[in-house]
C-alpha cells in the first residue's frame, strides 16, 4: 500500500486516465479527491472509501485554488497530483486552424497544469515533500502534420515539467509527466469507432513496438509509480508511456 495516509488530487477523474489513476491510487491506500469539469463523470468515478469529488475548470486559476483549500480543510495534506484533465482538438493544418482553438487548448492542457503546480506545489513546498504527475503525450515529444494546439500544449507540458522541478526540488517536491501512447478513452472514441466501422482496430496499435493501443490502467500504473516513493530520485522527467512508439 505505497500511498497508505497519503492525500492524492487527480484531474480529469471523471473518464478514461483520471479514472484509472484515481482508482488506482485508491486502491493503494490513497485518500483521492476527484478533479472534473464534467459532474456526472466524476460521480461515475467515485470510488469507495473515505474520498472526495470537486467540479473544477481547471484553466480557472481561482476554482483551481478552491480545490486545494477544500483539500486542505477536509485531510489537512496533499502528497500527490496527478494533472491529466486535457482536451483534444481537430487535426489539420496551422494554415486552416480556427485561432479560437488555441487558447482554449492551452488553457486547459497547460495553464490548468501550471495552475496546480501552483497551488498545490506551494502546500508541497510547505510540507517539505510531494510529487506531481503531468499527463503530456507523445505528442509533445515529436509532433506531425496537423497536430497544432493539442501537441503545442503537451510539449509546454513537458517544458513546463522541467521548470517546475527546479523550482520545487528544493523543497523535496517532485515533478515528472508521462507521455502517453495512443490510449482507448473518451478522448479517443472517435478514433476508434471510425476504425472499428472500417474493420481496421489492429490498424490503430500498428503504430508502436508492441503492435497495440494501450489501456487507460497501463498510464494509471506509470502515474503512480512516479507519484511513489519508488521514484523517489526521479525528477523533471517525461517518461514515454507508448508501447515503444518513440522507440524508433
Ligand atoms: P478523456 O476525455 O477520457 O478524459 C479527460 C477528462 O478531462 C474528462 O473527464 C474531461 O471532462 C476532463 N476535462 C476536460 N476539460 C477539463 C477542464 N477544463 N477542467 C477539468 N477537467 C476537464 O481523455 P483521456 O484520454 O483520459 O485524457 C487524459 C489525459 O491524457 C489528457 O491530458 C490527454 O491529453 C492525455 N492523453 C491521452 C491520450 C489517449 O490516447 N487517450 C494520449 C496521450 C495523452
């Protein structure tokens, strides 16, 4: 039970990743609370067990810092973040994106990440211990065609990993992300369906080393493994969660 005691908050717990590694923290003896701007997943989600659920944008620097004073005033700690709430958006070219998009995406994928690095990582600091987990993406690491805002914001995500463990390791607060894979969830189901309609599902584990799409269970258990003390010497760092897609 690594996280026996231990607080954990998870955003974007109310599908796919956020669930699993809300449930997976729970199951390892953490007290979650469940971070979502959708209420109705967040109640899907809810494990048993003495946790706790919160509506939240978290591109709203103030809501944001009502979670964590909730956090605070309910359990009095927060050990582990886990910030995984993301939006994706359409495909295509720069020179056909509607700009709108743009702040929208990083308000959510990157500034909802550095507003609980803010906010949590100042009660870390205080603690003199923590770990925060940002869910980048492959897609930060090496983008594509058509990947615009979505993989503009999860490279700032890896960036911004980085800056923060600097400015928190002294304080023995960690900060690492994971970059996921292509991953059956809520954000992928389009994908999906279109694939599955068309016969071609193995097509979409095709493009990685072990010739498969991942589960949401797969990024949970890295999310967690890096929120442990069993990364306990691992700092600023982005770990490819994708079945070898970046291998190669
Ligand atoms: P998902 O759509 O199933 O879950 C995302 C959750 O984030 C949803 O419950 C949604 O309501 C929530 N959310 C969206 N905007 C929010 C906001 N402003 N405030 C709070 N919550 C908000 O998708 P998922 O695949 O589980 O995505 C989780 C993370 O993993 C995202 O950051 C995504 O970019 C990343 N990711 C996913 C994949 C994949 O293949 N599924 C691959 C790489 C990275």
């Amino acid at each position: 039970m690594r996280f026996e005691g231990k607080v954990a908050i998870v955003t974007g717990a109310g599908s796919g990743i956020g669930r699993a590694t809300a449930n997976r923290f729970a199951s390892e003896g953490a007290r979650v609370c469940l971070v979502d701007v959708n209420e109705d997943g967040l109640q899907g989600s809810l494990p048993e067990g003495d946790h706790m659920i919160l509506t939240c944008d978290v591109s709203d620097e103030t809501q944001v810092e009502g979670v964590v004073k909730a956090v605070m005033d309910k359990w009095g700690r927060i050990d582990a973040v886990a910030n995984n709430a993301g939006i994706a958006c359409t495909k295509e070219a720069i020179m056909d994106n509607d700009m709108a998009v743009w702040p929208k995406v990083l308000g959510v994928n990157l500034i909802g990440v550095a507003n609980f690095i803010k906010h949590a990582g100042r009660v870390m600091c205080d603690q003199g211990s923590g770990a925060i987990v940002n869910t980048a993406s492959v897609a930060g690491i090496r983008s594509g065609a058509g990947g615009n805002a979505y993989s503009a914001s999860k490279a700032g995500v890896i960036n911004l990993t980085q800056t923060a463990a600097c400015d928190l390791g002294g304080f023995n607060v960690r900060v690492n992300a994971v970059c996921p894979g292509l991953i059956e969830t809520g954000m992928t189901k389009p994908i999906f369906d279109i694939a599955r309609d068309k016969g071609k599902e193995e097509k979409l584990g095709s493009r990685c080393e072990l010739r498969r799409y991942g589960r949401p269970e797969e990024i949970a258990a890295a999310i967690c493994f890096l929120a442990s003390d069993d990364a306990s010497y691992i700092t600023g760092q982005a770990l490819p969660v994708d079945g070898g897609n970046t291998a190669s």
